[in-house]
C-alpha cells in the first residue's frame, strides 16, 4: 500500500516554525515515514504522552524534517497495552527513542529492539513514569537490584571488551561505553546511557508556562539558550504572540554567542586531546573573555534565563554596543591567528586527519543532524533552512566540510565561529529599537505545539501541550545529542582505542540533554 | 613553534588573585593551608552525580590562565583513590547514587566533599520528589560545604573550596552542611 504525505489533512501550525500539523492512523504512520524517508526527510524526535484522562488515549508524536518545514503527527492507540509501529527499519535513530517511550510510558514498537534505554533501576520493568496513574512513591520505596544490561558481545580470536564508565577520569559527564578490541583496535563500541536521567519530563507536568522556562533552559546546561528559545517558541506558537524585532535580535545574539562559547571551549578541548594543550589554554582564555563581557552586559556569565516566553529579559544599555563590538573584533583576531597554527601543525593536522570518520553515506542513513551532519557534508541548518527570524535577514547556512573526520568537525566550528562573529556584528549594527518582550496572552488549551532552532551542536526542538488551566499538561524537550550518538558508535570502529577521547570529544554529545 | 611562542608571549600572565572566603586568607594562606593539611597539592575528584552540564562549564573554567587552579596548588585527579576532595554536581539521579556513593568510599579519609550548584545544595529546578533521582547530593553522602549558583561563578568556586579547606576536622553535623535555602517552588 501507499500513502503520499498530500493524502492526508495538514494544518499549518501558528508560529515562526514553518510546522504542518496532523493527527494519522498509526497504519498512516508508517506509510507516511515511508513516502517522506524515500525523499530524504530526517526523523527529528519522537515521543509519547498519556492522554487517557482527555479521553483521548495514548499517544505517538513524530516530528520530521523535510529540509525547509516540519510535519508533526499524533497517531493515537486507545489499548491500555498500546502498540504502534516500529520506525527504526526506516530511521535508524527511532530505535532509542522507542526504548525511551517504552521506559516512560510503556508503548510497544512491534518487532523494535526491545531493551531498556533510560531505566536502569530507579523504577520497575512494568511502572511507567509517564502515565497519569503511576505511583513515584511505590516504586522509590525499596531501592530496585541493578538490572544486567544486555550488551552485544563480540567474539573471536583475541577479541575482549573494555568498560568505561559511568565515572570518568575526567570532568565530564557520565555514561557507560562498552567497547569491544582486538590490540588497541576498536571492533565495536556500544553505548549505555540514561545515568544522569531525572525524571524531568515528569517535573514539567503541572509547571506554569513560566516556571516551564526555568526547566527548559537547564535540560542540557551548554545549550540553555537554545532550549529556551525552542520552549518560548512553542509557547508564543500557543498564544498567538508576536514577538517584537528588537527581542528577536537580541535571542539571535545570544544564540550566537552560545555558539561561539562552546565552540571556543571545544577548540581547545579537542586540541588538548590531541596532545596540544597551548590550544587549550589559548582557547579557554577567549572563552572566559566572552564569558565576562556576559557578566558585564547581562549581569551572568551563562545566560540560562534571559529568553523568556514573549521576548528577552534584559536590554542592551547604549554603553554595552560598544564593548559588545570590540570584544568581537578582539575575538576575531586572536581566533585568526590560533586557526594558523592549528591549520600548520603538523602534530595536530596528523591526529585530526582521518580520525573518527563518519562518512556522508552514513551520515544519511543515520540521520545525523548539525555540527556533525555538517562535517560530512550534509548541507542543514535550521537557522536557514527554516527561515527563522531574525536568521532570514542573513546569508548564513552555508558553512560545510566533506571529510567527516575530526579536522572536518575542527574546520567546521572555526568557519561557525567566523559566521556567529558576522550575524553577531550585523545584529548589533542593525539593531532594531522597540520592546523587548510582550505579555503571552492565554494558552490554547490541549493543543500540540513545538519550536525548535539550531543550536551550537544542532537542532533543538520543544514539543508542548498546556492544560485549560493553563498549566504543561506535556513537554517534550528534545536533544539532537539523541540522533548523532549513535554515529559515534560507528564513527569509533577501526580507530585505535586511545583515540576515543578526541573523537569523543570532537562530537561533544550531550548526556544530561538524551537523559532528560 | 615559533607562532606558538609569540602567542604565549603576546598573551602574557592573565592569572589573577585568588579571591578570599574570608579576608584572612590570602593567597599565600591558601597555599599554606594546603601545604599544611596535605603537604602537597590538593586532589580534587569531580562527579557529576546528574547535572545538567552546566556546573561542569564552569569547574572547567577553574583551570583557564584567569584562575590558574592549578598554581594555587589544586589539581583534578582521575581517581578517588587519590583525592582529597570530591566536588559533586547535579541532583543526585537514581542511577548515579550507586557510583557516587562508591566513590565517596574509594576516597581516603580524611575527605572533603564540595557540592556544586543550586541543584547539589538543594535540587534546584529539578525538585526533590522525583521518581528518578534524589534530590541534593547531602542525601546521599555526607557534604562539608555547598556553593549555590545556577552555574556557581568560578569565583564562587574557588571561595567555595576555600571555605572548605579552612575547618575540614571541625565537620560536626554534615547533613545540615546546607547553605542554600530551597527558592525554587513549584505550585
Ligand atoms: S545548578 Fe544549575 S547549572 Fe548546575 S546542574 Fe543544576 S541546573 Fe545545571
């Protein structure tokens, strides 16, 4: 049978998100995911939600990316054993997120990979903390044995395994890798993850759309600003808001200047990691100077709650244009000259050069999204893409390298940072004047909405449903970390085991934001 | 080589002072406390029991030319085994109790534990009821000092190990260590 995403009945959804909107089948579903992956579309997440007490039943939410707009379904199943089908033969990245809404809400993707992926312990195989009718305290009260997880084991002559984590050697998060060798040669790696999981779709239900934010910007620390502007996205998708120019420019600068924080840090993460710590202590010296213009400007190094639904916290004082330029100027120069002596050591060059390739076949099949996506020549941003104001206003998107080897992610984040610099000089000589914020008027009770915007690693999405009384009946804040982990995994065979660290680190995956 | 030279030279000493937990002490005393209760440098292990990757932004910050961690004679170490004191991010997840707990046992005593962040001191935004996790990192290990912030500044780091560094056999109650009043309510 076929089905063409023009058989069914889309609505556009409000919003600055080119989003259609519409409720399939779950035999629709698939039919659907088949029509639109044989044209390339992406799987951007997927997750479920119980709807029982509106009636309704269980739900599957399935967002795609079709390059320059998003389709967002709803397939409902009424059995209190709910099944739906398994996207991971078309989507390989759905394979843990089915796990995931599996652990939370108990759906069934028929034939999918069955084993748990965010519970490990904390609750029992058949409590689900999503549910509206699930207990937290009976299953806290005796703690639960630590189940065995079941890792794919690789055998023959001379292969062992070597397990890392979940504490690692250095300050980073935590998360088990099981890696299979043969010498120093890596065969396999398999990635256990969820240790940092805590419970924070739950801790949204009943939350105000204000108190929301705080929450949102705080699923993955590095990307607070993303996360924040996804989740005022949706909720001004909600309400019908407009949210004024100045407020808009303002967001894309401190978007921009995310970027560039974590950018910086990585630069000289990854060259420290390939034995250059100059790099290191180069780079995390730029980063700290942006950090303090932060401190200066916005009264906080990190900016975790400037943008709020409706607008921006904080306006520019007139005395802050000027520092906010010359800081860029500065930051340009002095990134200048440590491009040069990356680009001309040899040392470095050696380590970068065909380490952790992830080629642009695979890539695609694996539905890699932004930072990585782009290192393997896969043109995607939804800054541009999706044209979201104030980005339409730029010649940006275009930043690319064809290696998928950790000098093409380098090369990548030294042309990003080239490119923040630009939008960040742009928006500030061409800042609008006007409000900052506007008052978010009622939410639309019991409708889905979403928003979504390139971050530093890649796309951020925020899927959102309020209750009439207006408080979060369902959030979903989504990691790209979710779709490019997995290529890790691929990215990792045939390198040498002591490598892993720079090639990890060259991907700079999120834990805490997949964990949630 | 010689590019990377004249950077290091252009660049030049950006250390600053250490920043005092109390006006007595110095940097100096710093070092002399330490040298004093460890007779080397201070070995500090960082466990991020659940956070969410904010804090540890900021404790790599420690380590930039501005503060210079490491000339004020503290170092990160790999393993507990060699620390002198855990640093402990996050609301304590579920699954990570089991390694956090372990980790404080494989760190010798006498043992410092710093928790690092709103969320380490009482949760934060992420509560104290959930079904996933537990909560302030005193819930599960005894804390010595608690440094609020969402991030906590690396200057608030620094007093924050400072402070801990000054009274470390004076520990009395370590599960009132406390300092952080919970703000965050949800209703
Ligand atoms: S205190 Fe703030 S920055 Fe630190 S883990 Fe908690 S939410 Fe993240």
């Amino acid at each position: 049978m076929q089905l063409n995403e023009s058989d069914l009945s889309w609505r556009s959804l409000p919003g600055t998100l080119p989003v259609r909107h519409a409720v399939v089948s779950r035999e629709q579903l698939l039919l659907l995911c088949r029509d639109v992956a044989g044209r390339g579309a992406r799987l951007v997440s997927l997750w479920g939600e119980d709807r029982r007490a509106a009636g309704v039943g269980y739900v599957l939410v399935v967002v795609l990316d079709l390059t320059s707009r998003l389709l967002l379904t709803e397939s409902i199943s009424r059995s209190p054993n709910p099944g739906f089908p398994d996207l991971s033969q078309l989507f390989p990245s759905a394979g843990r997120m089915q796990r995931a809404t599996h652990d939370l809400l108990g759906f069934n993707f028929l034939g999918a990979d069955a084993r748990p992926w965010l519970r490990h312990s904390a609750w029992a195989k058949d409590a689900y903390p999503l549910r509206h009718d699930f207990v937290a305290a009976a299953v806290s009260a005796p703690p639960l044995p630590t189940e065995i997880y079941p890792f794919v084991r690789v055998e023959g002559d001379g292969a062992h395994e070597i397990a890392v984590g979940p504490v690692h050697a250095g300050t980073i998060e935590p998360g088990h890798f099981r890696f299979s060798v043969v010498g120093e040669k890596v065969l396999r790696l398999e990635q256990q993850l969820g240790y940092t999981h805590k419970g924070i779709e739950k801790r949204f239900e009943g939350l105000s759309v204000q108190q929301g934010s705080k929450l949102a910007a705080r699923v993955s620390g590095d990307s607070a600003v993303a996360y924040a502007w996804a989740y005022a996205m949706a909720v001004e998708s909600l309400t019908d808001t407009q949210v004024p120019a100045r407020a808009l420019a303002l967001r894309a600068l401190l978007l921009e200047r995310e970027r560039l924080a974590n950018h910086l840090g990585d630069l000289g993460g990854i060259g420290n990691d390939a034995g250059l710590s100059f790099g290191l202590a180069q780079f995390s010296r730029l980063k700290e100077d942006l950090l303090r213009v932060n401190a200066t400007v916005w009264g906080a190094r990190y900016l975790f709650d400037e943008i709020l639904p409706g607008g921006v916290a904080t306006d520019l004082a007139p005395t802050a244009l000027p520092i906010l330029l010359d800081s860029l100027a500065a930051m340009a120069a002095e990134v200048a000259v440590l491009q040069d002596i990356y680009d001309n050591h040899a040392g470095l060059q050696d380590r970068f050069h065909g380490a952790g390739v992830l080629s642009a076949k695979l890539a695609r099949q694996l539905g890699v999204v932004g930072l990585a996506a782009r290192a393997s020549g896969q043109a995607q941003d939804w800054r541009a893409a999706l044209e979201i104001p104030p980005y339409d206003g730029f010649a940006i998107g275009s930043v690319l390298a064809e290696g998928g080897d950790v000098a093409a992610r380098v090369a990548v984040r030294f042309d990003e940072i080239a490119e923040s610099l630009q939008v960040c000089r742009g928006l500030l000589t061409d800042l609008p004047s006007g409000e900052i914020s506007v008052a978010v008027g009622k939410t639309r009770a019991d409708e889905l909405a979403v928003g979504g915007i390139e971050g530093w690693r890649g796309p951020i999405l925020v899927g959102l449903r309020v209750a009439a009384d207006g408080r979060i009946a369902r959030c979903h804040p989504h990691d790209p970390s979710w779709l490019n982990w997995p290529a890790l995994e691929h990215a990792i065979i045939d390198n040498i085991v002591p490598d892993f660290p720079l090639i990890n680190k060259s991907f700079n995956l999120s834990y805490s934001g997949q964990d949630l | 080589m010689w590019k990377i030279l004249k950077q290091i030279v252009r660049t030049g000493l950006v250390t600053e002072p250490a920043p005092n937990a109390e006006p007595r002490l110095l940097e100096h005393a710093l070092h002399a406390d330490i040298h004093r209760l460890f007779g080397r440098a201070l070995c500090i292990r960082q466990v991020d029991a659940g956070s969410c990757n904010g804090c540890e932004l900021e404790i790599h910050a420690l380590s930039n030319a501005y503060y210079n961690l490491e000339g004020l004679g503290i170092k990160f170490v790999a393993s507990p085994r060699h620390a002198d004191a855990l640093l402990v991010t996050g609301p304590v997840s579920k699954h990570m109790a089991d390694a956090l707990r372990r980790t404080y046992e494989a760190t010798p005593e006498p043992k410092l534990v710093i928790a690092v962040g709103d969320c380490a001191a009482c949760g934060g935004v992420f509560g104290e009821d959930s079904y996933a996790g537990l909560g302030r990192i005193a819930n599960v290990i005894p804390v010595d000092v608690t440094v609020p912030g969402c991030p906590p500044t690396p200057t608030a780091l620094l007093q924050g190990i400072l402070a801990a560094l000054q009274s470390p056999t004076s520990r009395v109650d370590k599960r009132s260590a406390s300092t952080y009043q919970k703000t965050e309510d949800r209703g």
